[in-house]
C-alpha cells in the first residue's frame, strides 16, 4: 500500500508524534503489519495491522475480546507491583472519533498499537527460553481464569478437532481443483483417517462435561511472544484468537512449532522430528504455573495435546491445498502440500516419544 493511504488511516487513531515512516513488520501469515516509525524520541512508535476479515468475520468481538484480556493483564500486572508494564501487555490505542479501537476505511478494518521496543521475536526457541515460555502461557491462563466477562468465539470451532476433519472430508468429496488423487494425498488421507477417533476424545470428553473449557490464547506459536535482550519472556502477542478453550491448545501449539527440529514448512521430511529437550523444559515451565489450577484430566492428556496439534495443522493445511491455497499465503503450488506433510512427520516423532513423555510428566509431579 502507498504511504499516504497508510498515512491517512494513522491519523484516525489518537497518535502522539508526527508520522516518519511506516513499513512492512514481520511474517505473518494472516493480518498485515506494519511499522510506524514517529520522528520523536520521545513517543513511542506504533505497529497498524489490518485484520483479515475473512478470518475474523467478527472483527468487533475481536477487539472487545483483546480489550477485555489486555485490562485484565494489566490490572493483574499492576496489582502484583510489576515493573516495565508497558511492555509486558499490549495497549491499543482508540480512534480519535469514536474510541473505538478499530476503524474500517475502504471496507477494510484496522487498528493500532503501541510498538513495544527494545523486544526480539524468535522464530526457534532453545530450552531455556522453552521453559520461560511454558511458564508465561501458564500464567497468561492463570491471570485470565477470573476475567469478569465471557468472550467470544472470535472463529467459530477453531480448534474443534471434529470440525476440522469434517471440513477436510467435505472438500475431498468435492475435488474443487483435481488434487485428491494425487497419491501423496491419498496416502496421507489414509493416515490421517487411521487417527480419526483417538485425536477427536477431546471434544467427546468436552460433551461428557470431564473436560472443561478455559480461555486460552490458541496461537501460541514461538512468533507470538516478544523476548527481552535476556532471553525472559515479556508478552504474548497476536491476540485476535483469545478464547474460551480445551488447555490442550495453548500446550499442543506451542510445542507443534518450538519443538519441531525445523520450520513448519521445511521440504526436507527426514529433517522433521520432536525435540525433546524441548518439551521438557517447556513442560516443566508449564506445570511450575498451571499445575495450581489444571485437573487430572489435563495434566494426564498433555502429550495428547502434542500430538494433537501437529495432526490438526496437517489436517488444516491439507484442507487447504485441497481446497486450492485459499487460507494461508503459498510461494509456490505444494507449499501447503509440503506444510501437512511436514506436520505429518512431527506427528509420528511426537507418537513415537509418548511413553517417555507421559514418565516425564509423572516425573514432574512428584
Ligand atoms: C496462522 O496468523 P498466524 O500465522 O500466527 C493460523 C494458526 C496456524 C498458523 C500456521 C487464525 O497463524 O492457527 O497454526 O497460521 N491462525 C489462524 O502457520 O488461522
Ligand atoms: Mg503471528
């Protein structure tokens, strides 16, 4: 997009500073990011994201969810006497005609927060900050296990394990662009019918009411948490999909793609396995800040979640390249062929580890 049309859809929001420059942040796979630089050392710059509507068909539960979670935080974070708050919660900042904290321009929806500096993202994780990480998501749940609000479901069954097969199901049955036979598919097809009933206990267990729903951050990817220069966590970020939810997939997530010995889209298969010294120190941060609040039941079906995950994703982003690459962004014809896949690998290296994980857990309950 030119700068003056980026530059006129800042001004609606309350800035402080006058405008240097705004230019593409980050890799994103579903909003665009920008960076909005202000000449003035002293205010602070500022990151303009246009949320994908698509994705998010209701863009104003989204932002009253992300309301909600971040005043919860923040007060939390003010009540334990925390120091450096601003950049351990996002703040967003509203329009300066209505306070709202999104504006539509062209049909598009957008919004803007203030850019937390001096943080590093990371696209790996070592096990130090593996362990840090699984104690920062175990308090983000913790601090949000009392918001006085219910949110809402910003994607309908998003992590809905029945949903997402039926949704595969339905575009083999319809072909939409003649790759279902493709025998790589078929194959992976087979594998993925094969674990049907075992991946989706987690939805049964909710409709026998074992299994409750918390509210969970559902993208917990290495790339949605910002690190100090010390490697400690500061926040988690990317908070459009903070809702209520099995703890499985903050858990599962977060190691589908930290502990995955290569990217999720990397085409070299024998390279994909399940890193286990990440999941250790993962787990063991976890538990340190969950383990107050989880059932039995949670805690016995963690390495449940690890595979889950992985299963879930192949399944995704085959649906998607079944469906012709409509969902995730693709630099050439069987990226998302080579993403399932992928995903497929880790998941039999997580199945192969489960004994030794479900010891460890034993082990860090003792
Ligand atoms: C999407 O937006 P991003 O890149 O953080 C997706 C996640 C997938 C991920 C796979 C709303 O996350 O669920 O795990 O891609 N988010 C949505 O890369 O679908
Ligand atoms: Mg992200």
């Amino acid at each position: 997009m030119e700068q003056r049309d980026l530059q006129a859809i800042v001004a609606h929001f309350d800035v402080k500073g006058t405008i240097a420059e705004i230019k593409p942040l980050g890799e994103g796979l579903i909003n665009d990011t920008y960076k909005v630089v202000t000449h003035e050392p002293a205010e602070p710059d500022y990151v303009l994201q246009r949320v994908n509507h698509h994705v998010f068909p209701d863009v104003d539960m989204v932002m009253r969810n992300i309301d909600a979670v971040t005043s919860h935080i923040r007060k939390k974070l003010v009540e334990a006497g925390e120091d450096d708050i601003e950049r351990k919660v996002l703040r967003f900042i509203p329009t300066k005609a209505d306070r709202k904290l999104y504006v539509i321009v062209d049909g598009q929806y957008w919004r803007l927060m203030v850019f937390i500096p001096r943080a590093i993202t990371k696209q790996a994780v070592d096990p130090d900050s593996s362990r840090d990480a699984g104690r920062a998501f175990g308090r983000f749940q913790a601090m949000l296990a009392d918001i006085p609000v219910q949110l809402g479901e910003t994607i309908k069954d998003f992590h809905n394990m029945e949903f997402r097969l039926q949704q595969l199901r339905e575009v083999v049955a319809q072909d939409p662009v003649g790759r279902v036979a493709e025998p790589q598919v078929q194959q992976l097809l087979q594998e993925i019918e094969q674990r049907a009933e075992e991946m989706t206990k987690a939805e049964r267990m909710g409709r026998e009411g074992t299994l409750p729903k918390r509210v969970c951050h559902c993208d917990t990817k290495v790339n949605n948490m910002m690190f100090n220069d010390r490697g400690e966590v500061l926040c988690v970020i990317d908070l459009d999909t903070v809702m209520p939810n099995f703890i499985f997939s903050d858990y599962g997530d977060f190691l589908r793609t930290a502990a995955n010995f290569v990217a999720e889209d990397n085409p070299d298969m024998s390279a994909v396995g399940f890193r286990m010294d990440i999941f250790r120190a993962f787990t063991e941060g976890y538990l340190q800040s969950a383990r107050s609040f989880l059932l039995p039941v949670e805690i016995e079906n963690l390495p449940y979640a690890a595979a889950l995950f992985p299963y879930m994703q192949c399944v995704r982003f085959l649906w998607d390249y079944l469906s012709g690459d409509k969902y995730w962004k693709c630099q050439y014809p069987e990226h998302n062929f080579v993403r399932a896949n992928n995903q497929f690998h880790l998941l039999r290296s997580v199945e192969a580890h489960y004994p030794e994980m479900q010891a460890f857990i034993r082990e860090c309950l003792k």
